[in-house]
C-alpha cells in the first residue's frame, strides 16, 4: 500500500468536520456531510469518500454549491413531496429530504420525496441505510453530471445515476447501491491519481471509440465534447448495454423528471449544478407482519450464500455484507488514503488556515501530489 496512507476514522472525522465547518457550514451539516463520505471511505468506496473534499470546495468556489441556504418544499401530499435545494450541499438536502420521507412512511405506509436544484450528494446507499436502521425499505436514486453515453452515442447524455436499496434483515441487511454505469466518474479519478489505465470496455473518447485514458475521457466529460463512460453491459445490446442505460433512465424518471428539474446533460452548465434526487421510504406493515417479512428475507439471502459455489469458489456474498465486514475492518484499523488525496488535503488546509502536521502528520508535508489548485 506504498501509495496510501492509514488514518483512524476519528481523526478523518475531525478534518472533515472542521474543514467543512470552514466552508461555512454549521456544525450540523458539517457532521452530516462528513458522515455521508466516510461511510463511503467505510465500506471502500474510495471514489466517494474523503477524495471529494477538494472537489466540493472547487464548487463552492465557482458558486455550484451554496453555503447557508435552506430547502423549500414547493409541493406536497401526505405521501410525497418536492424539494427545491436551493443549490445546497447534496448531502444537507437528502438527509433533509431522506428524513421527510421516513416520517412520511411511519404514518402512512409509503413515501417519495423527490429533490431538484441540488448537487452531488455522495453514496446513494447512506440514505438507504437511513430508512433500513428504523426498520424500513428505502430506496434512493440521483442523476449526475452527464457522463453516460447512451447505447450506440458518443455523447454523454445521463449520468451515473446510481440505483440503491435496503431491505431489514438479519444478521445484516441486504444493502445494494450501484451505478448504472459499468464504473462511476469518482473511479476515473482515483484511476488518474494512481495514473492506471482504465479497463477495455470502461470509457469512449470523443470519437467514440474505447479509450483507457483516464484524464483523456475525463477532460472530455468536463468540456462535454463527446465521449465518456459506458452503461452497464457495455458498448452493444448483445452484451446488455441497453439494460444499463434503461436502468440509468428509471432514476432519471424518479430524480429530474418526477421533480420537474435538470436532466443530467442540463445539469452543471453555466454556474449552475441543477443535480435531482429521489428517495422512497415503505414501511414493511403495510403488508402484513414487518417482524416476519424480515425472517423471511433472512432466510432467503441464507439460501443464497449457502448455495452451491462455482468451482474454484469458497464464498457467495449478499448484496451489504463486504461493505459491512469492510466497515468492521476501518473502524478497527484505519483508513487507506490515497497519497494524492492526502496531498489535496493538506494544500487545502494550507488554505483553510488549519494546522497539517496535527490532522494529517509530518508525512503529509512531504508528499508529492499533483499540481495543486491552491498554488
């Protein structure tokens, strides 16, 4: 691991909290904001946890993301709702709307809250989690930057656009949360830090052709001049590709369309983020005994990691259970960061004003990153 560096997760926890306390959020959504990237750095989802920092303060610098505002909720029913954000932090604005939702099912059974004029909110699987620990079904979904390209395009025209579930059970629930893209653009990045070619079948460039240039077809997200990441399944129908971009339209339909906001190839254009999201919470009561549809689903994914393994196989996993033995694991020995990522870290709290040796150690002085945006 000669390219990361190991943190507990209380000190990546008081950089978090106090680096976004100095963006200019309150205390509490700067708890909120941090506990939504490091469950993502948790259960080893790199591309979603602390190397994000610097990209959200880029955003609230250019003026995608504003500081102190507050959600209006411009229409609503008893089981349903539309948010706007007002262009507020993504993670403010689902847990706000996430926790509308959850209150929403416990007195009526089921809810959508649906939210536009957002921004990136990090890990669909975090608000998921929230409804799952009160003992609900949540499902969440976002669009994103346009950096999906339809089957047979060469143009980005939807995003990542992840789809997430989670469903009680025991001795852990099922978690799911994926992007309905075959790698998220939080992948390429972490593939540019480590300069790694991509893998075939990941990415088209402008021409659109497959490319494993990372920083190539990332340059060609950000300048939307064609190119970028391919759907699940790939290229073509025969090996699926219209699956994965039908599913990347389902939460296009629950976040942008259903809240009347920014498609993805809208979202992010002049000054403007306009990112959409949409959560569903459904109390399990409402189709008999909550206690008993739990065991039953507990014995189900029981069936399925004792079921005959492929030969060469020892192990069948349940959609939640690598990132909670993941999340065990952390907790217990750290974090690995990526040295880049350290490196964005200590050239922004060079700038914030805060102290690097005491959040990051003395190593942190004398890594070689990329060039930095705050020089």
């Amino acid at each position: 691991m000669s390219n990361y560096m190991n943190y507990s997760y209380d000190s990546l926890k008081k950089f978090c909290d106090d680096a976004f306390e100095k963006f200019g959020f309150t205390t509490e959504e700067a708890k909120i904001i941090t506990d939504v990237l490091l469950l993502a750095d948790l259960y080893g989802i790199e591309s979603h946890g602390t190397q994000r920092l610097v990209r959200y303060h880029k955003d609230i610098a250019k003026g995608l993301i504003k500081v102190g505002v507050k959600p209006e909720v411009v229409f609503e029913t008893p089981v349903s709702a539309v948010i706007d954000a007002q262009d507020g932090m993504g993670q403010v604005m689902g847990y706000a709307a996430m926790k509308m939702a959850i209150e929403k099912a416990k007195k009526s059974g089921i809810a959508i809250v649906t939210v536009r004029n957002s921004t990136h909110y990090g890990i669909a699987g975090y608000y998921t989690k929230m409804a799952c620990d009160e003992g609900l079904i949540g499902l969440s979904t976002t669009n994103t930057t346009a950096i999906m390209v339809p089957t047979y395009g060469r143009k980005a025209m939807l995003g990542s656009n992840p789809i997430a579930i989670s469903f009680p059970a025991d001795p852990y629930p099922f978690l799911f949360d994926a992007s309905t893209t075959v790698v998220t653009r939080g992948k390429l990045e972490v593939y540019n830090k480590l300069d790694k070619p991509l893998h075939d079948g990941w990415a088209i460039d402008s021409t659109g052709n497959e490319s494993t240039d990372a920083a190539k077809v990332l340059k060609c997200i950000a300048n939307k001049e064609g190119g970028g990441i391919l759907p699940l399944g790939g290229s073509r129908e025969d090996s699926g590709s219209h699956k994965g971009y039908g599913w990347g339209m389902v939460a296009e339909l629950f976040s942008s369309i259903l809240s009347l906001g920014m498609t993805s190839e809208k979202t992010n254009v002049g000054g403007k983020g306009g990112i959409c999201h949409g959560f569903m919470v459904i109390d399990p009561k409402i189709f008999g005994d909550a206690e008993a549809i739990k065991q039953h689903l507990s014995a189900y994914l029981e069936e399925l990691r004792n079921s005959p393994k492929a030969e060469g196989q020892d192990r069948i996993y349940t959609h939640g259970e690598k990132e909670i033995a993941a999340m065990a694991d952390r907790m217990k020995n750290g974090i690995n960061i990526n040295k880049n990522t350290v490196a964005e870290m200590r050239d922004l709290a060079q700038f914030l004003g805060m102290d690097v040796v005491a959040y990051l150690g003395e190593e942190a002085l004398t890594i070689q990153g990329k060039e930095s945006i705050y020089k």
